[in-house]
C-alpha cells in the first residue's frame, strides 16, 4: 500500500449502512478518486451468530434459507450500484460491489479494505459523542482505532 499522502489516489472502499451519511460517503469517495481509478462500495449486512448447539432448539426466529440470503445480498448489491454517480463511468472510475454477512462489521470493514488494495476507507459517521456513542458504540471509530488506511469520516449535513 502507498502511504505517500501526496499520491494520487486510485483505491477508495466506501462502507455504507445507506444512512444518509453512509450514502453520502459513498459520493465523496467517488470525487477522491482519480481516472482509472475504483471504488469498492461495501454493505456489510451483520449475519447473526450462529447459535450454540446446545440451546439451538431454545432460539426463536426463523433461520434464513441460503436461497433467502442470496435474493437478499442481490438486493443489497442493487441498492449499493444505485449509489454510484452518474458520471463514475464517464470519469474512468470503476467499480466493485461488495455485500458481506459478518457479525464483527469493523473487521469485514478493514478485511474488505485490505482486498481491495483501498488507500482511503470512505465512512459516515452519525456524529454521536458522550454517553451515546459510549453505549451504542462506533463503527467508524472501532474501524479508524484498528486500521492503518487513512479515513475520511463523513458526518451529518449541517
């Protein structure tokens, strides 16, 4: 990976959960990326973790079908190319989709960024500080705390 700050960047992930701010990262990924280059759009949808044998039969719900999730990551997929701007092809910039199901999203985050080679990790971020970001938690920050990859944090319009 270059990490010459003043290199042109090719390789850009955009994370989204198509959150307003997700979504808009998706868009400032796509204006940081040079002719030729590419962006990686990834939805990680949180697979549930597989529960324990012994209480299996305890767990209620309705286990998805592998026919279920496959029409479920098409879907996903589709929502992800709708995100691409207009102009993406015309400007030479590729791109690749990506929908992961991964209970650990920070981690599919970093491992989907290293696959693709990405010089920048694209995110929104909701803007919670304090006692809410403290209970909720941060993808961004668990991905920014872990990652070498420069960031670009996109937050709420103001």
């Amino acid at each position: 990976m270059d990490t010459d700050p003043s290199a042109r960047l090719r390789y850009v992930l955009a994370a989204t959960d198509f959150s307003e701010q997700g979504n808009r990262a998706v868009a400032h990924a796509y204006s940081l990326v040079d002719r030729g280059g590419a962006v990686t759009l990834v939805h990680v949808a949180e697979s549930p973790e597989p529960p324990n044998p012994l209480y299996a039969h305890y767990t209620p719900g309705h286990a998805t079908t592998p026919e279920e999730r496959a029409r479920l990551d098409a879907e996903l997929a589709d929502r992800l190319r709708q995100l691409v701007p207009r102009d993406a092809i015309a400007r030479g910039i590729g791109t690749r989709v990506e929908v992961i199901q991964e209970p650990d999203v920070p981690a599919a985050i970093r491992a989907a960024a290293e696959r693709a080679g990405a010089q920048v990790i694209c995110m929104g971020s909701h803007g919670r500080s304090g006692l809410s970001a403290a209970l909720t938690g941060s993808v961004a920050h668990a991905v920014l705390k872990r990652s070498p990859i420069p960031m670009l944090l996109v937050g709420p319009e103001r």
